[in-house]
C-alpha cells in the first residue's frame, strides 16, 4: 500500500519520476549501505586488517536482493542504527564472515556514505537534466533571436525586447546553477569512516589508509575531518536544489504569464486527447506549468529546514539527522519530476509570433514613450522631453486613443520632427537595443 504522493499509483506522477522513485527506493537505500559496508571490509582485506578471504564472502554476498528488506524494517522500530541492516546481512553470511563485517566502524559512517551515494546518483540526474532544458532554451534562443515581442516591467508593457533575448536570459541563468551544481560535488560528495567520535579510535595505525581505499573504491571524496555533526555540506546540497527550483519556477511562471488568453505568446505544449476541463471543452489550461510551479514551491520550502539540521549536538545527534533521511531525497524527488516535465515544455513550447506582434500595439503606442522622449531629449533637454511626452502619454492613455496622434497635435515636436520620423520613433521593432547581440553573447558562452 503506498501512502505518499511520491509513491502513489494514482497521481505519483505528479510528484516524481520512476527513475528517481528507483535511486530511492528502499532496495536502493540497502544497496548503498551494503556498498558502503563491502568497501570498508575490502580495503580492510587488501591492508590485511581483516582477513581476505572474509572481506572476500562480504564483497560477494553484498547484494540487496540476499536480504529481506522487510525484516530491517521491522528491527527499526527498536533501532535507529544500522543494526537493523547489519542482523539482516549477517544471517546470509557464510564461513563466520559476518563477524568481520563493520569493522571499526559506527553507524552513522554507513548511514552518511549510504545516503551521500544515494544522492550522488540523484544529482547525475538533476545536473543531465538541468543541462537538457539549457540546451531546449537556448535552441529558443537561437530561433527566437530577432523575433520582437513586449518587453514588461511590475506586469506591464516598458518597451520592446526579443523573445529570443528573454529565453536567453533563462539559459544563463540555468547555466549558473549548473555550474554550482558542478562545484558543489568535491564538497558533497564525501565518504564518512570516522568511529564512534569521528577519531579513528578503534583503527589507529591503517585508519588513514582505510579510508582512502574505502573512498577509491566508493568513488568518493575523503574527509579531511570526520563531518558526523557538520551538515553544512548536505545544507549546501538542498539549498543548490532549492535555487535551481528557484530558477525552473520562474522560467515555468513567466511561460505561464505568457499563455494567458489576454496574452497568448507562449503555450505549454498541446496535444489532441488531453483535456483541460471536465466541463468547459474549450480549455487549454497551463496545467502541466502549474504541476511544475507547485513541485518547485516545495522543493524551496525543504532548503532551511536542512539548514535548521546544522544546529546538533556534540559528537552526534540523530535527531537532527534524520531530517535529512526524509527530507533530502523528497526533495530530489520533486525537482527530477520538475525537471523532467520543464525539459518537454522548453522542447516542446508552443510560441506565437503573431501574438506576440500584436501586442506590441496593445497600447496604441505608448511603449514606445522612452524612445520618443530620447529623441525629443536631443533637440529640447531631457527632463523638458520628459515632462512632454509624460503628459502626451498620459492623454493617449486616458483617451484611449493613439500616442501618435497625440504626438502630432504638439506643437514643439511637430517643429522638429516630420510624420515618417515620428513613425519611426513609434515602430517597436527599431528599439530593441542590443537584444540580439545579447542573445549572441549568450550562446557563444555555452557553444552554441
């Protein structure tokens, strides 16, 4: 019986991804702390610590599938260690080798490792799929270069930018969190072997040594010190998630703004079969975007209760711990399904260049009240243009009328300037500024 969203049979799509529902699932947990425990006693065989041909059976016999999960289940409700794991392996263990397994070794040394390699199979994940909707973005970009469409300020129209110069935007600010995502890995990803303190007590003359072979073997950092009560690195992990959430979100909003019946520049992508109202035919709804707009919220929202886990106890402290049990793969789970979805969006985005033409007119000229007012700015002063151009602007607004026509009744500007010059101060399309170079600078920064 599944109890969570994550898991559900019904809507579990929604929240997760069967790939990342697989890295977490409680075989996969096993198997890394199984990983964990088979290393430790391998590099204890090879330095002669343990014997070789014991280290031998515990590397053959570390598989998931040997054990019965549900019995470590049951032992946790007695046991918050890794006995539970520990009594289940051993029954399986030929030859007394379980005797020699754990050696040295305390609990949470397998738990962190455990759970750090859990992890790093989920951000392999999130860094390939944060570099695919990268790619689908600046695909847009490149296509999108010249194509003009309303720049918007506080919601409203400012003046003209390209679509290609908005997506461009996005991709460079994926790329950053993807360059986080890249630098947080040396931090993150480090073994624990450390005893019951953190100082090796139990394996004074080849602890060192231990641990390295262990880390090779792991594919793992080694520890400078022993981190059982130092969390800021699994606080670093969760908070670089939440930003790229962060990031997935905005780029998932503004779509969503931009899909707007009123508006209609952007859609998410449509097929014929998928309805958006049980009773209104017509609908067209963003609901993918706002899936993806709700698994980001949560995803940001796990970010300082991690940080909340840094505050512990001494040497150990499992309270604080344990959060980390629960919340850190949840919120992998939701920023993979965020990201499996944003990279079909970003693929797959449906975008209307005529919209997006006709509402650079929406306001009957008005958006370009900057670029009059430059112009004017020449002949009379800045501060003189502005104040013209406010008050033009302002009547054009209220009477909803044109701002050329407004333009034309002053006298001032019809002294200095002709009707094609006016129009051409009023064209959108001959204000983009340097967008497209922008967009450019963009996509020469990531190879495209």
């Amino acid at each position: 019986m599944y109890s969570t969203a994550i898991d559900s049979k019904i809507h579990g799509c929604m929240f997760s991804t069967d790939e990342m529902r697989e890295i977490f699932s409680d075989r996969s947990w096993v198997q890394k702390w199984l990983d964990t425990e088979a290393a430790l006693a391998r590099a204890q065989g090879e330095l002669g610590v343990i014997p070789k041909e014991k280290a031998d059976i515990i590397n053959k016999y570390a598989k998931a599938d040997l054990l019965d999960i549900p019995s470590i289940g049951e032992y946790y409700k007695s046991s918050i260690t890794i006995v539970p794991l520990l009594k289940a392996f051993k029954a399986i263990l030929p030859d007394n080798a379980g005797e020699f397994v754990h050696w040295g070794a305390t609990s949470q040394d397998i738990v962190d490792t455990g759970i750090v390699l859990l992890q790093k199979d989920a951000y392999q994940v999130i860094l390939r799929d944060m570099k695919l909707c990268q790619k689908f973005a600046l695909d847009l970009a490149k296509k999108y270069r010249d194509t003009v469409m309303t720049g918007r300020t506080h919601v409203v129209h400012a003046i003209p930018i390209t679509f290609g110069y908005k997506v461009a935007v996005w991709a460079d600010e994926l790329g950053r969190n993807i360059e986080r995502l890249q630098q947080l890995a040396p931090r993150v990803f480090v073994g624990e072997m450390a005893g019951a303190v953190g100082t090796l007590a139990t394996l004074p003359e080849q602890g060192l040594e231990i641990q390295k072979r262990m880390f090779e073997i792991l594919g793992l950092e080694v520890p400078t010190i022993a981190w059982h009560v130092a969390r800021d690195n699994q606080a670093e992990f969760t908070n670089v998630l939440a930003l790229c959430a962060g990031t997935i979100g905005r780029i998932n909003h503004e779509i969503l703004t931009l899909q707007r019946t009123e508006i209609l520049e952007l859609e998410e992508p449509f097929f014929m079969g998928k309805v958006g109202s049980s009773t209104m035919p017509h609908k067209r709804n963003p609901a993918v975007l706002e899936n993806v707009l709700a698994l980001c919220r949560n995803v940001r929202s796990i970010a300082p209760s991690i940080v909340e886990t840094m505050v512990s106890e001494n040497e150990r402290d499992w309270g604080c711990f344990l959060s980390e049990w629960e919340a850190i793969p949840r919120a992998c789970h939701m920023l993979g399904c965020a990201l499996e979805k944003t990279k079909n969006i970003l693929e797959h985005l449906i975008v209307y260049p005529k919209h997006m033409e006709r509402n650079l007119f929406a306001q009957k000229g008005l958006m370009m009240s900057e670029c009059v007012m430059m112009h004017l700015a020449k002949k009379l002063g800045r501060m003189t243009a502005h104040e013209i151009v406010y008050k033009g602007c302002m009547q054009a607004y209220e009477q909803e009328i044109s701002l050329k026509d407004v333009l034309m009744q002053i006298s001032v500007v019809t002294e200095n300037f002709s009707e094609d010059e006016v129009d051409h101060m009023l064209d959108p399309h001959t204000y983009i500024g340097l967008a497209p170079e922008f967009t450019d600078r963009v996509l020469a920064k990531y190879g495209n």
